[in-house]
C-alpha cells in the first residue's frame, strides 16, 4: 500500500521532533554529569581543606597544653578548650562527606580513635599540672608518637583525595568534549531527514491529483448501481422477505448486496421466533384461566392434564403428587382410564419417580412395552416418544406429570412444559392447601356447636348470680358511709401526692444529671482504650527493636562476656517493660469487662512446682528461706484457670521477696472444710504495713511508700490486677499486716466455681453472703486392700521383646490375662497398683496396656491421666476393662477401647485384635477441613514426617462424605470454614453412626468466648489456638488419639528429607520489610538476614507499592499497619488489587494489642497476623508456613 501524504508528513515530523529530544536529553544529561562532576571536585576541596583543618587544631590544643605545662597559667589553655570540640564536628563532617569511599571512612575511623585518646592524654597531663602533680615524660612521648600518626594518617587522605579529584577533573574535560559533538550530529541528522521527507511529499501529491481523476470516474457507475439496491430495500419493507439481489462485483458495493440478503433471511428469522412466543404466551395464558378458581385437587390436575395433553398433541398423561407419607399418590390422568394404573409411586420408582426425585426432566424415545400405551377402539398403540417432568415449587419437587405421544415432541413444546411446570406446582399446591383449609374450618364449626351448648348452660349460672347480686346491694350500703370516711382520707392523701410528686421531678433531674454522667463516663471510658491501644503501639513499636537487637547482641559469640552481659541487662529490662504494658492492659480489660478465663483440671503440684523453680533463685540471692507447704488435705486437682491463679500468686510471692530484707517467704496451701475452698497464704517477715494504708494498696498506682524517695520501686498495679482476677476466680484476697513484723496476704478459691463457696465467705469489702450447701461428692474408686504381686516376664525381657503391661489388682483375672498374652507370643507385665503400673510403663515402655479402673493406691483414672500427660507415655495404646459403665468416659481420655467385666474368654481375642491394630504400621490417615489452603498444605506436609497421611478438603459436605471413608482415623477441623456453620458440621459428625467415637480436633484462629468454647466441647476432643507452635500440639494431640508407638531403634533418628527442607524454607527468599520505624527495619534486617534472607526496607506504604513494583522477586512482605501517609490496610489493599500479587503472602505486624485487630487486618487482604513486640521464632515459623509452598515447587 502506497503511503500518503499525511503519513509521510506524521513520519518526517515525527523523526525531527525524536532527533531534537534526543539531542536535548543528552545535553541535559551532558549538563548534570557536569555539575555532578563540579560537586564532586569541590567535596574533594573540601575533605582536603577540613583533614588539615584537624591537624590545626590538635596543634592548638598541644600549644594550650604546652603553654600551660610550661608556665602554669590557664590564660594558655584557651586554644585547648574549643580544639577538642572543633576537631571532632570536622571529623563528623569528614565522615560523612567520605560515606561513599570505604578507604577513606577506615582512615576517617582510625583518625577519630587516636583523636580522642591523644585529646585524653592532654587532658590527663592538664589535670596532674592543676593538681600540682608530676607529670610522666613517657606520656608526654606517647602524645608525640599519636600526633605523628595522625599526621601520617591525614597526610593518606589527603594523597587519596587528591588522586580522586584528578580522576573526577579528567572526568569533567571528558563530558566537556563530548556535548559540542553530539549535539552538531543531531543537528546533521535533522537537516537529512528534513530533505528526505520533503521529496517524499512532492511526490505524494501527485498521486493524490491522479486519484482525484479515477474517483469521478467512478462515481457515475455508482449511482447507477444504488438505484437498483433502493429497490430491492423498497421490497424488502413491504414484506417481501424472499427477494433476492444478485451482484457479481466485489466492492463494497458488492458488499451492500449480500448484507441486503442478509437482512432478509433475518427478519424472516426473527418473526418466526415471534410467533413461537406467541404460541408460548397464549398457552400460558389459557391455562392459567383453567387453573383459576377454588377447585379440589382432583378436579384441578384433570383440568391441567387434559389442556396440557391438547395444547402439545399428546395422546396420555397424568399427574402424581406428594402426600405427608412421602409417596406419590395419582391426582389425575387423560385417556388413561381402565389402564392398570399405579395409584402410588416410591421416590426413584419408574421414570416419573425418578424425575421427581432427580429435579430434572425425563425425555424417552425408546418406551418400554409395559410402561405406557395409547388406547382406542380397535387396539393399543405405543407412544412415540414420552416426557416426564418434575413439578417444582419453590425449587422443591412437588409431583410429576407424565405425557406421552404417537409422533414426536418439538422443543418448542418442550420448552413450553418446562415453562408451566413451576405455575401447575404452585396451582395444584394451593388446591392442596385450600383443602387442608376447608377441613380446619369444618373442625371450628364443631367446636363453635359445642361453645353455643355450654353458652346455655352459662345462662343458668348468670340466674343464679343476679340472686347474689342483690345481696350485694345491701352490702353497698355499708360501703358508702365508709366511702364518706374515706373521701376525708383520700384529700389527706393528694396533698401528700403532690409533695411526692415534687420528689419525683426532683428525683428525675437527678437522673438526667446522673445520666450525663455515665454518658461522660462511657466516652472517657472509650477515650481510655484508645489511648491504651495508641499507648500500646508507641510503646511496644521502640521496645520491638531493642528486644530483637539486645538478643542478637546476647546471642552473638563475637562480642565479649561484658557486652553480651550488657545486652542481657537490656533484654531483662525490655521485658519487664513489656511486663508493665501487659498489666496495663489486664487492668483495662478487667474494668471493661473482657477478660476471659480459661478453666481448666489443674495439678495443685505443679503450680507448686513451677513457684518453687520461679522463686528459689530469687530468695537464695536475699538470703532468705523460702518454704512451700501444703496441707495433705489439698486435692490433687483444682479445676481454675491455671495463668491467672500463677500469675495471682507470683504476684504476692514476688512482692514479700521484694519487701523482705532479712527472715522468711512462706506459701502455705490449705483447704477450708466450711467454705470448700482451697487457701493460699503468703506469709512474710519483711517491712509490713500501716492499718491506715492496707485498704490503698490494692488501689490501682497505688504503694504504701509512694513519695519520691521510697526504697522500692514498681507501679502498684499489682495488687489491684491480683485482687481483680481472684474476683473473676469466684474467689477474694484478705489482707493482715503489722507494720515493721511483715504481712500475711490470703487468697481463698472456692473448689467448684460452679457451686461457689460452701458456706458464709467473709470479704473485705463486701456484705457477707450465706450459700447453699454442697452437693455431695462421689467416693473415691481406689480400694484399700492391696492384694499380691503377680510373677511375670519382667526379669527376663530382651530389647526386641513385644511387652503388654497388664495392671490388674484381681489376681486371679491378671494370670488368666498374662497366660493368653503369652500364647500371642508377648511378654507379659504385671502390676496390682496403680502407681506401680505408672511407674512399670515408664520404664518398660510397653507396647499396649490393659487397664482396670478400681486400683489400690491410685485408680485407674489417675493412671490414665499421668500416662497421657507424659510425653514418653502418651502414644501408649490402653485398653480399659472395668465392672462400670464408663466406656464413654474411657474414649474421651484416650482408651483405644473398653469392656465390660466379666467378659467371657473368647473376648480377649477380641481386645488383643484391637490392640494389635492400633499397634500396626501402617500410616495413620488424618482428614483436615481447612478453610485456608496455605495452611492446610503447610499442616499436611509438617504430619507427613511424622508418618501421618493427610487428605484435604474445603467444603463441610464433601469432608462429612469422606469421614464414611474406613481408613480416616481422626479430623482436624477449622472453625471458620464456609459454606456451612462448623457447630451444625460437628452435630451432624457425632450424630451419624459409625462417627461417634471418630476424635474431632478444633483448629481454630478465632478468639474463642467461653460459651463457644464449652459449645466446642460438647462434640469435639480437644481446641487447639493457631499459633507460631501449634503444629507440635497438633502433632501431640493426633498421637494422643491415632496411638502413635515410636519404634524403638538404637540408631539414631534422622530428622526426615522433607522435615529439613522446611527448616531452610527461608534461605534465599526475598523479603519486603514495610514500616515507618527505622529502629524496626534495623533490628528485623539483622534477625532475617541470620536466616540467609534478603531484605527490602520501606518506610511508607507509596515506597513500599513502589518497591514491589521494582522487585517483582519479592517472595513476602512483613508489612507494618500503622504508618504515615498511606497505612498498612490502605497499603495492603492496593497490592491485592493487583492481579500479578493475589497469592502473595502479606503478614500484618501490629502493635495494636486489642481485639478484632486480627479479623481487621485479614479483611483488609493480609495472609496472617503477628502483634508487636515480634517473636521471632513465632515470625520464623510463620513465614515458613507461607513460604512452603513455593519453596516445594522450586
């Protein structure tokens, strides 16, 4: 194709205007090398003119000193006193004018060093001369020698400088030849391509002046040609849809023609379509006229069969409908009659049971012989073809309706029935209802018979009364004289009414003021959390740094003991800070009522264990004797929440350690028979205070020291969280002190908060309140007699025996058991007491236990809960047998199976064949319902090392399929799965038989409140809180319930392939660090670079959106929420709108510690949540969960 005129005028301006950019842009670039390069000459000046500076003035400061040495006179230390300062600000601005030369920042480091000790050494001298002392001419030499390294040092600066400016000047005289040139060749250029294209335009013209010619040529023939298309248009539009204009040509005449034809097979096209509308329309209308009207069902599906069978040409039909006996029952049928019928269809029977109970319609060309057939005069035809379709109303099938016909079905008429099939439910289902109706109003017209029956008989009674109403008349009388008395009352009264209305008004505008009030109240109230939660972030967001530097700093072998020590002291430090916001924030949470508990069965031993390991080492350093001791009528389990209870009792512990300088710290745990309580008092020897001051202590802020020169320090919230929390315990806190003696600090917890105290609770603060009694307790299921120990195989066990630990206290019963363990060739233990059976199974390790309840010593509950609270115990397999009824309790703790004694002996083939099972290789399989996939692949690799096979699903209705499946032996499942609510999945999960004993572990990121946790409860085994190590306690649990056996080996265990590669999931991947606190980019920078990652640091959500569109290998972003300008959550939905960064993993880090931040920052886009301070090991395990699985496919 030629090019025109226009094209070659866009081309030639085009090229001239790209040649003047080009020319332009290089001199532009031309011109800042230059300046760039004069900038750079005239900082090398500089560094030059400021190292001889330095030099300068550490002279001045010799001649102060030598000035001074010489004649003792301090008018010579004049030069000295600014030239220390001086010499240091030159030395700063050095260094940073040296900050791009690494030579230069090394000679600028050793200069600053031997600065300051030659600038000590003269200070030193100076002070001996004032102190009239004798001064070292050894020093004086050392000064010397420093002076003449720092010589030697500036003069290397200086030579360097000086090597640059040269390099940096020829530079300059380099980019000043070159700008003359480049800019006389565009010029050349321009001139070219100017003389090029003005021939190429000349010559265009030309052509155009010939074209003009050939293009009047042809307009005459074009006319003629129009004409005779305006005629076939003028047909067209009167409805001449079949004419036709034949053209030869192929131009766009040509073109013209055929879109003509076109045109005319369309609208032929589009009027039949109308017609069939029509015909729809009409058939719709008309039976609707035939379902009009209050008709019974019989009547009504006769009128649709017979108008349905005529309007589609069908020769039979009928209608089947649902009854409340879950059958179709036959409602009306056309040219069927004297036909075997059946009058009632099962759901899926036949074809029309099939299509009802499918939703879907049936179309069948082959009909069987004995399914349906056309009857007349002479004989019996088989229809063509039959349809079946389902009536629907409301989505929900209803009946069905069946045609069939001698010829075959258009799918206009197909379509037409598809179409009525809705309306004939809803006719046929009011017909239904009408009829339901009808026979509750024939029910009403009875009962209003019998009301007329017992109207009458009421009328007998009112006789009856009118004769006592006449007697009341002269009661009436009597009444008016003691009315008369009464109106002399009532004046009386009314007076006083308006007084006490007065009182009212009076007491409403109080109740307004009061109101106010507590509207002032709420908003401080609210004003609170908000600056707790600001409060929160300024805090936490500083003290992140300076905990993850100060444990790098600690952790850091290079450093030496002292500063390792010092980064202790910080880390120490950092984390009582933290500490203190945390108390804060319980304080807060407790006056706003959202602190939740979490109670669980607590071993009183090992709250005693854990204040004994806490607080020894404090006591030893204060010489002072630390004592616990408990009472042996204290339970061994106390149903409480165990972190609130330590941290109630750390608290009073740390506080007598505190304010104890010489004696004794006791813990004295009882239990008080009158309330059924358990006491925990703190006794002390130490300060004691004042009977004034004992009530200000537990006030929050409050100390009874609080002046300015106290000897101890802390924030008085202590007390005031302690005495909170033991209210939200059900319990109370008292206190009796005796000020220089010590104090005594009493905190009673009633045993069974659900029933409180037994009896009257005496408090501090509070009116004394009288409880009910306690309900009484079941017996212990130990028994006293202890029979003889049974002989067995325990003397005679090789390493790769297979042992069976029988804890049995029926003599008798456990030979008979030991004897049919060794015909399954076992080694056989036995122990008849429970603890005895502990300590066997510790120190056997047994493959599988068999376990009787009722045990001397401790029952077989016991033995349960400190097999499955020991880690080297818990896989164990046990069986439990037992005389009582407690097989589901005995599921519930982790028993593979139960049985009821006496059992007949055939039984223990059975109990042996369970216990092998659970003992068997092969992998367990487990089924995770996880709503986030990334999660669940990361969960599902983390089992497979362990020899856990895994299937994923999202959907509750495919996960409750797949749990029918035999070889599923435990579920883990998330909370927040959509499609249907988990508390429905988990009923539907234990009420389907087969699945009741299926264990069920919660996996859950939510907040859970105590009535959805207790709701949990009732079907699932056990919750576990996502966190940064809840894979290890999902591991714990799923062996707690697959009876996961370690194979004993004295090799030693390799950590598994796959296990590792999790481990360097981290190396090499690239890291988006957003946050606007340069402390916190620092201090992660260095933790993540420790795991070989690469980090990119941005300081505002507009560097970070611009950042990652720079580095499209970014593998993660760590992205903090609050930041300037643009906040994390904006930040974050901008990068999801991104299609290329949907998958990208974005961890939200905030120091926002309060609720609904978590669902805020998922809403926003983000894959995860980390709340500041930051755990690293809680990040590092984050970022290997989201990391996974590009790593895996790598």
């Amino acid at each position: 194709m030629k090019t025109t005129l226009k094209n070659n005028l866009r081309l030639g301006l085009g090229l001239s205007l790209i040649i003047l950019f080009i020319s332009s842009l290089a001199s532009y670039i031309s011109i800042g090398n230059l300046i760039k390069s004069t900038e750079l000459v005239k900082k090398s000046d500089e560094v030059i003119l400021n190292a001889e500076n330095i030099i300068s003035y550490l002279k001045d400061a010799e001649t102060g000193q030598r000035g001074f040495l010489l004649t003792g006179n301090k008018v010579f230390l004049t030069p000295y006193y600014g030239a220390s300062d001086s010499a240091a600000l030159i030395l700063k601005k050095v260094e940073l004018d040296t900050k791009d030369n690494a030579f230069q920042q090394k000679n600028v480091a050793a200069l600053k060093n031997i600065l300051f000790k030659r600038m000590d050494i003269i200070k030193s001298t100076i002070e001996i001369k004032t102190l009239g002392g004798v001064i070292d001419p050894t020093v004086l030499f050392q000064g010397k020698l420093y002076m003449d390294e720092a010589r030697e040092i500036v003069s290397k600066m200086v030579v360097e400088e000086k090597r640059l400016l040269e390099e940096r000047t020829n530079e300059l005289n380099k980019l000043t030849s070159y700008t003359p040139i480049l800019i006389l060749i565009a010029a050349l250029l321009a001139i070219l391509i100017t003389l090029f294209f003005y021939r190429r335009v000349s010559i265009d013209f030309d052509e155009r002046v010939k074209l003009q010619q050939e293009i009047e040529d042809k307009k005459s023939e074009m006319e003629k040609r129009i004409a005779a298309i305006k005629e076939i248009a003028y047909q067209i539009s009167n409805g001449n849809y079949g004419v036709k204009l034949d053209s030869q040509t192929e131009d766009d005449i040509g073109e013209l023609s055929d879109s003509l034809n076109t045109m005319s097979s369309s609208l032929k096209k589009s009027f039949d379509t109308l017609e069939e509308n029509e015909w729809l329309q009409t058939g719709v209308a008309n039976l609707n006229v035939k379902m009009v009207g209050e008709k019974d069902v019989f009547h009504l599906a006769e009128d649709i069969i017979a108008f349905l069978a005529n309007y589609t040409k069908s020769q039979v039909g009928a209608i089947y409908l649902f009854k409340d006996d879950g059958y179709l029952h036959l409602k009306g049928q056309y040219a069927l009659r004297g036909q075997n019928l059946l009058q009632t269809i099962e759901l899926g029977q036949g074809l029309i049971g099939q299509a009802v109970k499918s939703g879907k319609p049936i179309l069948l060309d082959d009909v069987p012989q004995n399914e349906l057939t056309i009857t007349h005069a002479t004989g019996n035809i088989k229809p063509a073809q039959v349809i079946v379709l389902p009536i629907i109303r409301n989505e929900i099938s209803i009946g069905g309706l069946e045609l069939g016909t001698i010829g075959k079905y258009s799918d206009l008429q197909l379509h037409f029935l598809n179409l009525v099939s809705s309306d004939v439910g809803t006719a046929l289902l009011g017909a239904q209802n009408r009829q339901k109706l009808q026979q509750l109003l024939e029910e009403t017209q009875a009962q209003s018979e019998e009301l007329q029956v017992q109207h009458s008989e009421l009328e007998g009674l009112n006789a009856e009364l009118e004769a006592q109403a006449q007697k009341l008349q002269a009661s009436e009388e009597e009444l008016r004289v003691q009315q008369e008395e009464l109106l002399q009352s009532n004046q009386e009264l009314e007076e006083r009414s308006s007084l006490l209305e007065e009182k009212n008004e009076l007491i409403e505008e109080r109740n307004i003021e009061i109101q106010q009030k507590a509207e002032a109240l709420e908003l401080s109230t609210r004003y609170k959390s908000e600056f707790l939660a600001n409060m929160s972030h300024e805090l936490r967001t500083p003290l992140n740094s300076i905990l993850l530097l100060s444990r790098l700093m600690a952790e850091n072998e290079a450093m030496d003991r002292e500063h390792q020590e010092y980064a202790e002291v910080i880390q120490s430090s950092g984390q009582g800070l933290l500490s203190l916001i945390d108390e804060i924030l319980d304080l807060s949470k407790i006056e706003a009522g959202k602190m939740e508990l979490d109670r669980t069965n607590i071993k009183v031993d090992e709250v005693i264990f854990n204040m004994r390991s806490l607080f020894n080492p404090l006591a030893k350093d204060k010489n002072l004797n630390f004592v616990i001791e408990k009472s042996p009528e204290v339970p061994e389990f106390f149903h409480t929440d165990k972190m609130r209870l330590e941290q109630i009792i750390k608290n009073l512990l740390s506080n007598a350690i505190k304010f104890t300088a010489v004696g004794a710290v006791t813990l004295n745990i009882t239990k008080n028979e009158k309330l059924g309580a358990l006491v925990f008092k703190v006794t002390d020897t130490g300060v004691g205070i004042a009977p004034e001051k004992q009530g200000m202590v537990f006030e929050a802020f409050q100390q009874a020291d609080g002046s300015t020169r106290r000897k101890f320090g802390g924030t008085g919230l202590g007390l005031s969280i302690s005495r909170e929390l033991a209210k939200l315990l059900g319990g109370y806190i008292d206190l009796k002190s005796t000020e220089g003696e010590g104090s005594i600090f009493t905190l009673t917890l009633p045993i069974d908060r659900n029933k409180g105290f037994d009896g009257v609770v005496p408090s501090v603060d509070q009116p004394i309140i009288a409880l009910e009694p306690p309900v009484k307790k079941v017996s212990h299921l130990t028994v006293d007699n202890i029979p003889q120990e049974v002989e067995d195989d325990r003397d005679n066990i090789q390493p790769d025996d297979k042992v069976i630990l029988i804890v049995e206290d029926d003599t008798p019963f456990a030979k008979t058991l030991l004897d049919f363990t060794r015909k399954r060739n076992y080694k056989g233990l036995v122990a008849v007491r429970g603890d005895a059976g502990i300590e066997m199974a510790k120190t056997f390790k047994p493959l599988a236990i068999l376990l009787d309840i009722q045990l001397p010593v401790k029952d077989g509950w016991q033995v349960m809960e400190e097999l499955k609270s020991d880690p080297s115990t818990r896989p164990i397999p046990v069986h439990i047998m037992s005389s009582l009824q407690v097989k589901k309790e005995s599921l519930l703790k982790g028993a593979v199976d139960f049985i009821n004694k006496p059992f007949a002996f055939e039984h223990m083939q059975e109990i042996f064949s369970k216990l092998e099972n659970a003992l068997s290789r092969h992998p367990k399989k487990v089924l995770i319902v996880e709503e986030n996939e990334q999660h669940a692949k990361a969960l599902s690799y983390f089992l497979s090392n362990f020899n856990i096979q895994t299937e994923i699903v999202n959907q509750v209705n495919e996960s409750v399929s797949a749990l029918h499946k035999p070889e599923v032996n435990c579920v883990i499942l998330d909370m927040g799965i959509p499609d249907k609510h988990a508390y429905e999945t988990l009923e539907v999960v234990k009420k389907t038989p087969g699945l009741e004993n299926l264990p069920i572990i919660i996996f859950t990121g939510k907040n859970l409140s105590k009535g959805e946790e207790n709701r949990i409860k009732q079907y699932a085994d056990s919750i576990v809180v996502k966190t940064a190590h809840s894979y290890q306690r999902i591991l714990d649990e799923a062996g707690l319930f697959l009876h996961l056996v370690e194979e004993k080996s004295k090799e030693k265990i390799k950590t598994p392939k796959k296990f590792s590669e999790l481990q360097d999931v981290l190396v090499g991947k690239t890291v988006l660090v957003a946050d606007d606190d340069v402390r916190n980019i620092f201090s992660l920078t260095k933790m993540l670079e420790q795991h070989q990652m690469k980090v990119v640091a941005a300081t505002d959500g507009k560097e970070a959106l611009k950042l990652l569109n720079e580095n499209p290998g970014i593998d993660v972003v760590l992205m903090d929420m609050m930041m300037p300008e643009l906040d994390g959550y904006e930040t974050t939905t901008a990068i999801r709108q991104d299609v290329k960064y949907r998958n990208l993993p974005i961890l939200a880090v905030t120091a926002k510690a309060m609720m609904g931040d978590r669902e805020k920052c998922i809403a926003a886009g983000a894959s995860d949540y980390i709340s500041k301070p930051v755990d690293m090991d809680q990040l590092i395990s984050l970022l290997r969960v989201w990391l996974y699985e590009n790593h895996h496919k790598s």
